[in-house]
C-alpha cells in the first residue's frame, strides 16, 4: 500500500508487472481520499487489486491505489483483505514499507512469530527490535494471526524526504525476490534510478551559483 516514499507500493508494483500478474479481484473503501485518479481522459474509482502471475498458484500481489484516511477504515479494509487472502488458503502475507531512520541497514524486517523473524535474521535481513509499523502495511501483519496466516513486513530504509524512493523500492525489490525465490530482475528500475539522479545531477551543474549579495537580497 501507499506509503512514505512510495517504497512499497512500488516495490509491489514493480514485481507484479515482473511476474506478468493479472487481476483477478477487486475492493474499494468508503475510507478512501474523495477523489478519483484520471489516465489519459479515463476516471476509475481509487481502489485494492489483487493481482496472480500467469502460469503458478502459489503466489498472490496486493496493489493498492491509496490508504484509508481513518484507523476505523483501515481496520476495516485490512479485515476484506484477510478474508480474501484467507478465502484463497494463504498462508504468509509480508507487506512493504518504508522505515525512516538512520542506519546502516537497508532493509528491515518483523514477523508475527519467533520462527518467521529467525528465517528474516537468517536471510540476511535485520530485525527491527523496537518500534511501530504504521498505517495499512502494519496492520495487515498485525490481524494476520486472527486470520490463520503468519505475517512479515520490509521496510526499505528511506530519508523521507522523496515523494517516490526508487532506490529504497530496489532494495525491498531485492530482498523478497530473494526470500521468496521470485528471480524478479530489477533492472529496469536500476536504469530508472540511474536516470533519475542524472537529471538531478545535470540540474544542480545548471543552478546558478549562490553569491553574498544574493543570499542579503533572499536569493532562494
């Protein structure tokens, strides 16, 4: 879902084009922001995709457009979800998020159970040892035991200052490719990483340099 950065959302994103995903069900939520997204003259309704790769039956991707704006919505939203997950026999859900913080870790993770968060550790990722998961990403994990599934959530380690962190997504990328065997490539994103800080790069060099007077005068 949604987040800070947009690190998991693209993340999940990425690997369901990857993964050739197909839609196969979709939920909606009265929690919604009012307002609908337009693409090349065409308005849909904000709304939660699941999504499954062509030619397996042991994997599932959750895209979603937006978060509830309330906890009441969330919780409600994060309760349809289960119960389709649960419907469809899933047994491990791991959401994508972002952590703001520093460290010298990239990724983080945490589990709802000791043998989850041992297999994380072993996978080379670092367990977050205290804190809080916000929003619909923690959640999810939270409500998972209630529902007969164990729960993992990534968080891509971000400065949150982004608007859409493609470096923090390729390092979630990463790391649940590699936990769950996925082979997802992320070159495409790397060229796009690269492409990106280029630009910026190019418009910092064109950025007029900063003088004296400038700064006395509120030279921004």
């Amino acid at each position: 879902m949604p987040g800070i950065g947009s690190v998991g959302k693209v993340a999940a994103d990425y690997i369901g084009t990857a993964l050739d995903c197909v839609t196969f069900q979709l939920m909606v939520s009265t929690g919604f922001p009012p307002e609908v997204p337009v693409e090349d003259g065409i308005a849909r309704a904000l709304q939660v995709e699941l999504r499954a790769p062509v030619g397996r039956d042991d994997l599932l991707v959750l895209c979603g457009d937006a978060q509830p704006l309330k906890p009441p919505h969330m919780y409600n939203l994060a309760g349809e979800i289960l119960k389709a997950l649960a419907s469809y026999e899933v047994t491990d859900l791991i959401t994508l998020a972002a952590y703001v913080g520093s460290s010298e870790e990239r990724v983080f993770g945490v589990a709802t159970d000791a043998e989850l968060a041992l297999a994380l550790e072993e996978g080379g990722v670092a367990l977050l040892r205290n804190g809080i998961v916000g929003g619909l990403n923690g959640i999810l994990v939270g409500l998972c035991p209630y529902y007969g599934m164990r729960g993992v959530c990534l968080l891509g380690k971000t400065d949150g200052e982004k608007a859409v962190d493609l470096a923090a997504a390729e390092q979630l990328i990463g790391v649940t490719s590699d936990l769950l065997g996925l082979n997802v490539p992320a070159e495409i994103l790397a060229w796009t990483l690269r492409r990106d800080q280029k630009e910026g790069e190019a418009a910092r060099e064109k950025r007029p340099q900063r003088r004296e007077e400038d700064d006395r005068a509120g030279y921004g």
